[in-house]
C-alpha cells in the first residue's frame, strides 16, 4: 500500500491484512436518551478494528455519530450495547492496572481544545500531570526533560509552558493537548477532528506533526475527519459513517479511486445531502439514493465484503433487484 504524504510524496507503508489488532470495537450501539423525552440512535451497529501502525480515517457528516464512535473507543463513554477489546480484551473487564494502562496507550484529542485542560492550570503541569499519575518520571528533573522534549516536538516553547490556557493560541493549545498526550508515549492516538478549529496553514503544519510523530513512533491513529482531501491524503484506510452506521470502508486507495456507495459516491462528488433530515427507512440514505429500491426501505443492508478490507452496507452492491 502507498501512503501520499502532504507535499504529494508517495511513500510505502506496511501492508495492513499482516499487522496485529490493537484496539476494535464490535456490534456497538449508542443511544442517548434525552432528560425530558425521548432519545436518539447516534451509534448504530459499528464494529471496526484499528491495527498497529495504521492511520484509519473516519469520515461523513456532522451528526453522523463520529465523535460518539471516538469517545466510545477511547473508553470515555460507555456503549449501550456491544463492547470494545483493547489488546484482545473487553475494556470493561480490565482490573485496576490494565485500565490504567489503556489509559496511557489510548489517547484521545477532543474536538474542542478549549475543553481538553484546566483552565486554571498552567500548561506545563497539564502536560506534567499524567506523568505523574503514570509514574513515567522518577524525579521532578526528570519531568521537566520529558515535558521540554515532548513540547519542543509540537512546536511550544518554555514561555507558552508557563501560561495558562486563555493566554495562548488556538494553535498552540492544540500543540499543548497533542503534547500531553504524546508525552505518554501512546499505542492509539484517537484524534476527533484535531484541527478543524484552526487556520489551513496551521492545520496543516499540526497534521504534519502527528504524522512525523507516528512514523517515528509507531502509533496507530484513528483520525476523524469531514476534511476529505486530508483523509485522502493522510491514511492508510477509511471508514465512511451515515447515521450511525459504516456504510463503507477499505483501503484509502480503494475508498477514494472507486467509491462503491451512493452515499460515498455523493460525498466525493460534493453534493450536498440533508442529514438531519432523518427518515425511518433502514438505509439511511434512503430517501436520497437514485438506486433506492423496496428492499432498502424496509430492510437493513448487511456488510457485504469485497475482498479482504472491504466491505459496504448497500443492497444494490450485494444482491441484484
Ligand atoms: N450527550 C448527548 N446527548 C444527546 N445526544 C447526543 C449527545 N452527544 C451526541 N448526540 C447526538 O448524536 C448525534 C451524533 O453526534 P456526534 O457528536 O457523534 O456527531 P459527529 O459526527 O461527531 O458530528 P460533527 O461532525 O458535527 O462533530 C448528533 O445528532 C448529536 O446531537
Ligand atoms: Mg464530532
């Protein structure tokens, strides 16, 4: 497989079908039930696995139930049903040390960087904190060296360490969340749109930190994105999401060059699609799919795989009507 780098490059990475599995999740399920009345399916019967070293990109539209996936691999929410295996094992039966330790493999970079540290710390102890808790440093010098390395590596300086957060950049505050969480020497990066907030320019110079960091490292990184070009660009393998549900995934390559459903199809093309317009057909493109047949209204589309790491939820592609 050829990973494109961000100056148009085209560099080899491992093939993903040989590598181990670090972290998947199966049949997962998030309903959110409101205080007043009701409630609202935003994870929909996910299952997708994450393997050492690979870049997997999420993708779809706002409200697809992305953020709700990343938090739910990440361990921050709880699935209401279906479950996540770190290392081969649920995350709900870990003992006290392992999920201590899936706390510091698995790292998660919120959305909003403004909510991720203590306003009223400054951001050298952020960073500092959970090497503290992990015990990663034997000696305050120790830390100190670890915080300056892990800082200097995403661009911050001893001055920004010692302010707090309002008193620095967007920019910079991404820098520092991405900083507390590389200091932990991370196995998963789970990073929810770390860079929608800022500019193009400083987007891309944060984008091309973690990818150096990841290609030194090692890490696997679950990216999620709406930003199509970058996800294009950036990962090894994709997961398109719509209401809920991975309606298709496979190489970065395969995804991009031969979309093979509608939905996909349409996101690539640009056209627009009312997401909230939530209707009560199976699919949940229904309504604006030009191949929309019976079946899709009243009949949830399986997985059907094609080859090896493809697979997609549409009727038209697994059965002829
Ligand atoms: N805590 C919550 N309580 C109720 N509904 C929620 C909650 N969190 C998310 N939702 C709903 O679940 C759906 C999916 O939300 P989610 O944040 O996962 O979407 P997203 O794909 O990350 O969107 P965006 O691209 O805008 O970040 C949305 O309709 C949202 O309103
Ligand atoms: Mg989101």
């Amino acid at each position: 497989m050829m990973r494109s780098d961000l100056s148009g490059h085209l560099t080899e990475v491992q093939p993903s079908p040989g590598r181990q599995t670090l972290i998947e999740c199966r049949e997962v399920k998030k309903r959110f039930r409101y205080a007043t009345k009701g409630s609202f399916l935003a994870v929909d019967g996910v299952s997708l696995s994450i393997k050492r070293g690979e870049l997997l990109a999420v993708i779809g539209e706002s409200g697809s139930g992305k953020t709700t996936l990343a938090k739910i691999m990440a361990g921050l929410i709880q699935p209401t049903s279906g479950r996540v295996f770190f290392e081969g094992k649920p995350i709900t039966s870990l003992d006290r040390r392992e999920r201590l330790n899936f706390s510091r493999k698995v790292q998660y970079i919120p959305q909003y960087p403004d909510l991720a540290l203590d306003p009223s710390w400054y951001i050298y102890d952020s960073i500092a904190e959970p090497l503290r808790i992990h015990r990663m440093s034997s000696s305050r010098e120790e830390e100190l060296k670890i915080v300056r390395s892990v800082s200097a590596r995403f661009g911050l300086s001893l001055d920004q360490l010692r302010r707090k957060p309002r008193d620095v950049s967007g920019g910079e505050l991404q820098r520092a969340v991405l900083a507390r969480s590389m200091a932990l020497n991370p196995e998963v990066l789970i990073a929810d749109e770390p860079t929608s907030m800022l500019d193009p320019s400083t987007q891309a110079r944060i984008v091309r930190l973690i990818l150096d960091a990841q290609r030194e490292l090692g890490f696997a990184v679950l990216f999620v994105t709406h930003d199509l070009q970058l996800a294009r660009v950036i990962s090894d393998s994709v997961c398109v999401m719509l209401g809920g549900k991975i309606i298709e995934f496979g190489s970065a390559q395969e995804i991009f060059s031969s979309p093979l459903h509608p939905y996909t199809s349409s996101l690539f093309s640009g056209s627009t699609f009312a997401g909230e317009t939530k209707d009560n057909a199976a699919c949940p493109f229904y309504s604006q799919c030009n191949l929309r047949a019976e079946i899709c209204c009243n009949s949830t589309p399986p997985e059907f795989n094609i080859g090896r790491f493809r697979g997609v939820r549409c009727w038209n592609l697994g059965q002829p009507h």
